[in-house]
C-alpha cells in the first residue's frame, strides 16, 4: 500500500512541477497549463484569414507559453519571427486593455490592424472596440506597460 502512495504522490508532484513549469506569466492569457489562443493556430490568422485550430502534435513554446499549429510549415514561420504572430496584449482582450483591464480574450473574435492580431471578449465588446480602433488601440498601448505584468483579478480590485 505504502508503495503505491509513494507512486501516487510522485506522479502528483511530477504533474504538478511539469505543468508549473510549462505556465505562463500573467503578461500573457494562457491556460494554467501555459496553452496560448485556447490552441489556435497563431499564423492562421494571416495565412488563411480565420480562426484554425492547431494540432496537439504540432506545438512550439515562446515566452513559457504552449502554441499549437495546424501545420510543421506555419509552426516554422512562428518560430523565424514569433512577434509577428503573437496577439497584442498577450492574448487578452483589446478593448478590456484600453479601459486598464485583463479580460479573456477570444480567438474566435479577432482582427488583424496594421499586421496585428487583436482579440476580443465578446462580440459585443469587439462591435464596441471596432467603433474607434485607433483610438482604442492607442488607450490600450499606453495602459499596457502599466498592466502587463499585474494578475487580472488584481486589475478588478483597484
């Protein structure tokens, strides 16, 4: 019995010391597994123009985030140039980082402006947010150096 607790908890720890290691900073909106855009091909966006899920079996890490690709090609264009394929303000939300918040941002909502991916919440949001992109974004770029690397529950607090 005391053999198979001590396997159990070995598998535990090593689960646990494997997924924190594997987590994301707060500057970045993953999973608690570190998973980047809910698994969304990051390329896709400008290659294909749509939201495209990744493969489980094509990934590559960048800043201890976890990215899928729904190909070997699009997973090595991300890895020539990964900032020019991430989503601005870490994957959260567009217009939650121009009112000085961090919400989720959706893969599904989403929009490229001058060679950028933005999210959105929901689609409410993001109709709001398309109202004055430029203004938005650029209320956002100047909140995010304020924010970037706060908690998101923190940010709801203040």
């Amino acid at each position: 019995m005391n053999k198979v607790k001590a396997l159990i908890s070995g598998v535990a720890l090593s689960v646990a010391m494997a997924t924190s290691a594997l987590a994301a900073g707060v500057e970045i909106n993953a999973s608690s597994t570190g998973l980047a855009l809910q698994g969304y091909d990051p390329v896709a966006y400008f290659t294909v123009g749509e939201p495209t899920p990744g493969n489980w079996k094509i990934t590559a890490t960048h800043n201890d985030a976890l990215y899928r690709f729904a190909s070997e090609e699009n997973k090595a264009q991300f890895e020539k140039n990964p900032e020019a394929y991430l989503p601005e303000y870490g994957g959260y939300c567009a217009f939650g980082a121009a009112m000085g918040f961090k919400f989720d941002g959706d893969p599904t909502l989403w929009k490229i402006v001058d060679d950028k991916l933005y999210l959105n919440l929901a689609k409410d949001i993001q109709t709001r947010w398309e109202g004055d992109i430029p203004g938005f974004i650029e209320k956002a770029d100047s909140n995010w150096d304020g924010i970037a690397d706060k908690d998101p529950a923190d940010l709801q607090t203040q």
